[in-house]
C-alpha cells in the first residue's frame, strides 16, 4: 500500500503564503492615504462596475487586492457586520478598529485552516474629526494586521510604489495635491499616462498626457472620506470632477503638473 504524500506544516504554510503573495502581486495597485480633508483612494482598476474601492459604513472605507470573488465576499461581510453592531447598539460604535480585528480573525482561519487561502490584501480606514484620529488598517492574507500612519501600498509592484511614496508624501496635502502624489507613486514602475476609470479623460488630454500616444493611460478608480460631509463621508470621484483633479504630465518627460481647481 502506498503511504501519502507528507508535508510538514511549515511547508504547508510557506506554500500558502507564496501562493497568495503570487496571487495579490499580479492584481493592479491601490494606493490608500491621508489628506487634509480626510482619506483618499487610488486604485487601479479597468472595469467600471467592478469596484476595488468601496464604502463599509457612515465614515468607514473598504480598498482591496487580489481575487474579486474573495475580497467582495470580505466586503459584504464587513458591511453586515457593521450594521448589525450599530443596529444593536449605536452607530458611533461602529470602528475600523473593530472591523479591521474582525477581518484579520476571519483571514487567519482560513489561511490555517482551509486548503487554499485567500488571495487578497485589504485596507480598512475610518475619517474622524480631527487628521490626527484617522485610522488606516491593513491586513494580509494571512490575518496580520498593521496600523499605518500615513498611507498603504497594496498590489502590483508595491515595493516601487511605497519607496515613491515615502519620497513624495507629506502631512497636510491638499485633495489635488494627494491626488498628484498618488497618481506619481502608481505611474512609477510602467510611466503610463492617468485617467479617470468611469467615462475617462477626453480623447485631447489623454492625448497631452500620453505625449506620443504610445502608453495607454492608467484606469482610475478614485473616491475619499471626505471629514467635511454629515454623516456618510464616502463619496466617488469621477467624470469632470476627477478629471479637474488629475496631474497633466508634460510632453517633454518631467513631472506632472495639477490642473487648477475650479472656482
């Protein structure tokens, strides 16, 4: 009789983790960071249904990496979970702290004790009323949680993206600003030209950004917690309102320059 195949449990984990680390690296990035007026989302994303970027509850956000199917099942159940909880008790008892906890027990059960685990990365973040309070979460697949101070890097070519990051960032930036700084960080490893994921730049400024028109210009999937709104602070920015945001690289290959916000 043949035996079966043995695997001690640290292989058995360490080809887990190599299986979900290949699986978020080939997922596009998100950028996740703080700004004077609240938290900002970049992601890349193609798709103008799918998002990657979502609201959980009235000033919590929800960014993820990885395979759809598994983190939108995350996001379904973060927002169950919040509503129950401020159902039950009261809606400023609803945290990101709690959620974020919630998350990384979930995560870890199934990273231990599933066959497979899931090929994600998560972010959650929650404005509060003063810069200082807000909170950014990240959370691996494998249920570890980090607390991050500034901004979180997830997919793609991460490692890039947050070395760019650390450079740029600075406390206090404006909505425009922020934008600049993140659009910069995602164009690092490829310099393909931004633009807006839902209905695009037009065709002439893609064309400016572009410059010759060879790359083809990353798809933007952009939204904020924005302090200032009553009570649900999530809002998406698309069409002319992120197209006013986005940097406009020069022709001639140096830094990008911001549009002027509208009066």
């Amino acid at each position: 009789m043949t035996m079966p195949l043995y695997a001690s449990p640290e292989q058995l984990m360490r080809e887990r983790s190599e299986l979900a680390r290949k699986g978020i690296a080939r997922g596009r990035s998100v950028v996740v960071l703080k700004y004077a007026g609240g938290v900002l989302f970049v992601a890349e994303n193609p798709s103008a249904t799918l998002h990657k970027v979502s609201e959980i509850y009235d000033r919590i956000g929800f960014a993820a990496v990885g395979r759809y199917s598994e983190f939108e099942n995350l996001r379904v159940a973060g927002i169950r979970h919040a509503d129950l909880k401020g159902y039950q008790y009261d809606r400023r008892d609803v945290s990101a702290r709690a959620l974020a906890n919630a998350y990384a027990a979930t995560l870890g059960s199934i990273f231990t004790e599933q066959l497979k685990p899931f090929e994600v990365e998560i972010c959650v973040a929650e404005v509060a009323a003063s810069a200082a309070e807000d909170q950014l979460y990240r959370l691996t697949y494998d249920g570890s949680i980090f607390d991050e101070p500034q901004f979180v890097v997830m997919g793609g070519q991460a490692d890039k993206i947050s070395a760019k990051m650390k450079e740029t960032f600075e406390d206090g930036l404006e909505l425009q600003a922020a934008l600049g700084v993140a659009v910069a960080a995602l164009r690092t490893p490829s310099q393909p030209a931004p633009s807006s994921s839902a209905g695009g730049s037009s065709s002439s400024s893609n064309a400016a950004a572009n410059g010759n028109g060879d790359a083809d210009p990353i798809k933007l999937e952009v939204a904020v917690l924005d302090r200032d709104r009553p009570r649900r602070s999530f809002r998406r920015l698309t069409g002319a309102a992120l197209d006013t945001l986005l940097p406009v690289p020069d022709p001639q290959g140096e830094e990008p320059e911001g549009k002027p916000e509208s009066e």
